[in-house]
C-alpha cells in the first residue's frame, strides 16, 4: 500500500464524554443528573455500574492532559457536565463547576492540545427532568442560557463548539427504547422531543453568534448509519427509505435544510400526531446554520422489509467487535460522500469512531489490541479515500481516549486507546494509542 498522507493541519485527536468518565459525581458542588438517577435504579445498568467514580478524571485530568501528550495528541474533544455548572440545570452557578472546566482547557492548551468542547453528552440536570426534560420547551431555553456561559467564560480559547452528541440517541434510546436515562417507552415523547433538541440545538447556535463567536465554529454531532438493502427487492429498498429516514434524514435535514423529511415527518404526524412544531419553529432552525458537521460512525445497517413489520435488521456475515456492531468501513466513505452530495459540503469532523475489543492480550507487558488498531486503520483509510473524492473532512476524534463507563453496559465494554485498571486507576496505552501516535507525527499512514 502506497502512502496516505492527511491534509495539513489535520487535526488528529480523541474523544470522551464527562459522565463517562470524570467520577466525582458529588464533588465540589455538582448537582445530580438523569445519569446519576438512571445508573442507580436497579437493574438498569450490567453488573449495577454507575459512574460514581469512573475513571476519575475529575480529579486526574492533568495526569490525564499529559498522557495526551506523551501521545501526541492534536486535538481533545470532551463534554461539560451541565450540572457541575448549574447543579439545578439553571438559577445559581456552581463557581467550582467553571473553575474545573477552565483549568482542564489552560491543561490542554499548554500542552498544545486543541480543545472540542460538547455541551451535552446526556447528562441532563435531574432537576429538569423532573419538569418534564427535554419534552418542556423551557429546557430549551435553559438550554441556550447554559450553553451562553460557556460560550463567555471558554470562548477565548475554546474555538470547535458541539451542541448536541446524538440526539437521535437522547431521543429514542431514552424515550422510546428505555434503555438509556431517563428511561421511558414512549415514541411520540421520543419525537416530540427530538423536536426540541432541534429547537434547542438552533438556540446554542443562536447564543454562540450573540456571543460573539470569537473565531471559533459551532456545529453538532450525529450519530449516523448508512442503511443498506439486503436485496434490490423493491421492498428493501423500501425498508431503506424508512430506517434511513428515521435515523439519518430526520436529524440531517432540519440541520442542513431547515426541514423535516416530508415522508417521515407525515409518518410520525399520522401514526404519532408527534412532533409539536410550533409557527416559527422551523424558519428558526434554519435561520441558524452550523459551521461544521460532526459525525459519529461506528457501523452500518443492512435491512429487509420484515415478515409482519416494515423492516427488519439483517447481520451480515463479517466481523464484529464486542458491541455486536460489524467492522464496516466502506460505511464510512460512502457516508461521507453521501453527506457531502446530499448536503452542500459541508466541513466535516469525525467526531467518534472506535472499537470496543476484549483486550486481554498482554504480550511483553503491552496491551495488544490489534483489533482495535486494524479497525482504525480501515476507517483511516476510508476517511482518507473520501477526503480525495473531495469530502471536506478537517478531523478525526478516536473514540475514546481511554476505557470508561460505557452506558447500558458499565465497565463491561471497552472502547479506549489507554487502558484503565479500575482498582488502582492507572492509565496503560495499548498497541492502538502507540501506532496513533506514529500516524498523527507522520500526519498520516506510512
Ligand atoms: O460511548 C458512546 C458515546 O458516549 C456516544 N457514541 C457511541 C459511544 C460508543 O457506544
């Protein structure tokens, strides 16, 4: 294989999110989140996990800034516990919520490190839940409020902006499927409240331009899925449209364009009378552009039309990593171009692709993960074939940094590139994180 060299400035970095992995969940003042309720329900989490403790980053992230650069890590995206700056999601700020989140972005600066900064990655204030969370339009605006702090006290050196990490996730794992916090079964809530974090997505923008911008760019991150058909059968074509639609157009649409997907948008309105739009709603949206897209890949979806349901997935014949998700990384060329055709070119950031792997394979006193490392190769080549088929990709964030509480499953999946014993906490980077740092010195695969 001949060389694949990034453009300049490629910004080659890893991704975390604060309630996987900060701990310190009463610490200094912090109010309880949706997670912290969720995570202590029984029988919500594998093995009764929580992120009580985590990995403790709330209390080692200088320990943490300097592994990154020991990596030779460009670029850090992370997310902001909304209730460490706002225990109660609004009304009194937590001065030591802002102080943690300042000291961990002069860290990352000093050591040359780029930060991405989330404003949500799930952790919702617990005492905005309890006036009905993100199916309360005044979320939204609290929303914005939050999100105009930050923009004041991070802005000067802060310059990439994430509103929301997957809102399809917020939307339908916690609304409809239950299996993430706050835990309801309800698709027209999960609707309706996708709506809302739209809603409240274009108001962060909103605030970020009142703000003054200050250089930076503002954008959001999706998780998406290329669909494939299991066969050209014209009804798999059609289970394509209908699962593509709900998973990718819905979120793409009102982001780019400024609307919903008129089949789906009819679909949801018969069968769900969801989402409430209300006059104004949709022109605000569009009136309020982002500066990038983030995209989240991990895999991809092959479906059929099913027996007695619109469609149904299929498991392709392939490899799989712990997750049960295939190893698919032409998913990810073919969505960036897909993205990049159907959207205008956007600039784009990976914001997540990783792998979780067992990875107890310790030879010569390393983690081998080779699994790991084979899988982000094939996605970097993928990126790379895309960025010269014209995709204006400007980075990459390997999920994760290093191993953390991943959600449903606590502690039982690992996705880092840093090892993370949870007894004595000490950090250990695997074959993966020492072959990244070769690629991101030689800005590329050599
Ligand atoms: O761990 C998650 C992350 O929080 C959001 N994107 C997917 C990752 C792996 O499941």
């Amino acid at each position: 294989m001949s060389k694949l060299i990034f453009p300049d400035g490629f910004l080659w970095g890893v991704a975390t999110a604060s309630y996987q992995i900060e701990g310190g969940v009463t610490q200094d003042g912090r109010g309880e989140s949706i997670w912290d309720r969720f995570s202590h329900t029984p029988g919500k989490i594998l093995n009764g996990d929580t992120g009580d403790v985590a990995c403790d980053h709330y209390n080692r992230y200088k320990q943490d800034v300097q592994l990154m650069k020991e990596l030779g890590i460009k670029g850090y995206r992370f997310s902001i516990a909304w209730p460490r700056i706002y225990p109660q999601g609004r009304g009194q700020l937590n001065r030591k919520g802002i102080d943690f989140y300042n000291s961990l972005v002069d860290e990352l600066l000093s050591s040359g490190i780029e930060p991405a900064v989330t404003l949500y990655h799930w952790d919702l204030p617990q005492a905005l839940q309890d006036m009905g969370g993100w199916d309360n339009r005044d979320v939204a605006n609290y929303f914005a409020d939050y999100a105009f702090k930050m923009y004041d006290v991070l802005g000067d050196r802060v310059k990439i902006w994430i509103t929301h990490n997957e809102p399809w996730v917020v939307a339908f794992l916690g609304n409809a499927f239950g299996i993430h916090a706050p835990g309801y079964t309800d698709f027209a809530l999960a609707v309706r409240i996708s709506h809302n974090l739209m809603l409240s997505h274009a108001k962060a923008v909103q605030a970020y331009r009142q703000a003054g911008g200050k250089g930076g760019q503002i954008g959001i991150t999706l998780n998406l899925t290329p669909v494939y058909p299991a066969s050209d059968n014209p009804e798999d074509m059609e289970a394509v449209r209908l699962v593509d639609g709900g998973q990718n157009r819905w979120f793409l649409d009102p982001v780019f364009k400024g609307e919903y997907p008129e089949d789906i948008l009819a679909l949801y309105q018969e069968k769900l009378n969801a989402p409430v739009i209300k006059d104004g709603d949709m022109e605000f949206i569009a009136d309020h552009p982002v500066d990038f897209l983030g995209v989240n890949y991990y895999s991809r979806a092959v479906v059929k039309k099913g027996r007695e349901t619109d469609f149904e997935h299929v498991r392709p014949e392939g490899v799989y990593t712990e997750m049960d998700w295939e190893v698919y990384p032409d998913g990810l060329y073919d969505l960036l171009i897909r993205i990049d055709r159907d959207y205008n070119s956007p600039d784009i950031y990976i914001t997540e692709n990783g792998a979780a792997f067992k990875d107890d394979k310790v030879a010569d006193d390393r983690i081998d993960d080779q699994d790991r490392l084979d899988y982000l190769k094939a996605h970097f080549e993928a990126a790379h074939r895309a960025i010269h088929d014209g995709v204006k990709l400007k980075g990459y964030y390997v999920w994760s940094f290093m191993d953390n509480f991943e959600w449903t499953f606590g502690y039982s999946k690992n996705f880092g590139i840093v090892h993370v014993d949870y007894d004595t906490m000490e950090r250990t980077p695997k074959k993966s994180a020492l072959w990244y740092r070769e690629v991101i010195g030689n800005n590329g695969i050599i």
